[in-house]
C-alpha cells in the first residue's frame, strides 16, 4: 500500500523544511516526493544537510516545473489546507482520508503540500479530488511544512502497520479476580489489626475506595507478588537490635 502513496511539495521555499519532509517520509516508510519549482536552486545543500539519513529519499526525488505534470502518476490527489477554503471541493477529515485509503487499494494517491508562506494557491487545489484539513488550535493554526506532512506520514503508517500497535500487549496475563481478592483480604485484614478505619461509620465507604483503586488494577502475578510482599513488610514490627 505505501508504494501507492506518494507527496508533492508545491515551491517549497526553505531547503532545511525539504530535508526534513525527506526523513519524516523515510521514518514511516515511504519514499515517494515530487517537487515543483523549490525556490532555492536544486540540489540543495540545506535540504542535503537536514535529512541527515534520509538524503536517499532527496536524491530520488522528481522536480517538476508545473503541479498539473507532478500529480500525473496519481489517480486520487488531496491537498492539505489549514484553512477551509471557498471552492468546489469536498473537505474530507483525516479519519475521512483513511477509510478512503483502506477502500480503494488500487488507486495512487498524491498528497500535495503548499509553499510555507502561502499555502496551496487556487489553482493548485483545483486539480486536486479532495482538501484536507488537520485540525489544530483555533488561535494558531499555521503548522510548519515538514509537521504536517509528519503528521499525515505517522496517521498512515498506523493505518498499514496497525498489527504492530497491539504487540507487546498480547503476552501479558493479567492476573485473576480471584488472586486480586487474596490480596485486598490481605491487606484489610492487616489494616484491621492497625485501626486503619477510623472512625468505624466511615469504614464501608474506606473499603469501597480500597476496591475502586485495587480492582481497576491490571497486574500480573509478578506484580501482584510484589505488591503483597511489600503490605506484609509494612505491616511486620521493626526489630531494633541493642
């Protein structure tokens, strides 16, 4: 699926900003860019020194002089917008854009990105199928070039890699509702011995409060051993040797 997705950055006009849109792409695992007309003269050293491990995604990338002729290898093109625009085009959520993704494997999608300054002109987003707005703060909505590609990058990679976001949890046994009983016995009974609820009308509600954080709990055996041995020291005399 990734090697059907590709960007486009539209006159990006900072080197450092392309550099770092190139490790962004390799962090996630992608490695298409299109670039049209970058402002500063290709190749660029900035862009070079900015993606640091990434420059192998710099040095494949197509420039192109015009956006109609970059988005051409693309069957669905959604550009990025901050701002919600006043054109003829349906404005999808990123939720939106994943299912689209998920739906129509076939197709080559193109995310195009706008210059720093500007953002995507009119023109631009009228070759475009879909606008796409990441939600941000009211009060600064502006995201830098390189952030919002980022972000794009990271929502698909969850989408193509989602098995790797439950590993790690599956190998976990969480310990029983009846080991958690012996413990909470455990640790009321000793509680009794120390006159831990006081006073005695208030001790249901202490014992319900004692349940509420213990049960909500998700231990393991291991843990839950620890947690009984250390009650049980806490709960022993200290022996004071002369």
């Amino acid at each position: 699926m990734k090697n059907k997705i590709g960007f486009i950055l539209v006159k990006p006009q900072i080197g450092e900003n392309i550099g770092a849109c190139a490790r962004s792409l390799k962090n996630f695992g992608f490695s298409k860019l299109h670039i049209i007309s970058p402002k500063q003269s290709w190749p660029n050293n900035r862009a070079k020194a900015t993606s640091v491990g990434a420059y192998d995604i710099i040095k494949k990338a197509k420039i192109f002089d015009k956006t109609s002729d970059a988005i051409s290898d693309f069957d669905i093109v959604v550009s990025l917008s901050a701002r919600q625009r006043d054109i003829n085009k349906k404005h999808i959520s990123i939720d939106q854009f994943l299912k689209m993704i998920k739906s129509k494997t076939n197709a080559r999608f193109g995310l195009m990105f706008g210059p720093e300054a500007s953002g995507l002109s009119n023109e631009d987003l009228s070759l475009s199928n879909f606008v796409l707005k990441i939600p941000t703060s009211k009060k600064f909505k502006s995201l830098n070039l390189s952030h919002s590609l980022t972000i794009i990058c990271y929502e698909l990679f969850k989408l193509i890699n989602f098995k790797q976001f439950g590993k790690g949890s599956k190998n976990i046994k969480i310990s029983s509702k009846n080991k958690i009983s012996s413990l909470l016995s455990h640790l009321k009974g000793l509680l009794e011995k120390k006159g831990f609820f006081v006073p005695p009308e208030k001790k249901h509600s202490m014992l319900m409060n004692i349940n509420n954080l213990i049960y909500r709990l998700e231990p393991n055996d291991k843990e839950l051993r620890i947690l009984a041995s250390i009650i049980s020291s806490l709960s022993k005399k200290n022996i004071h040797h002369n």
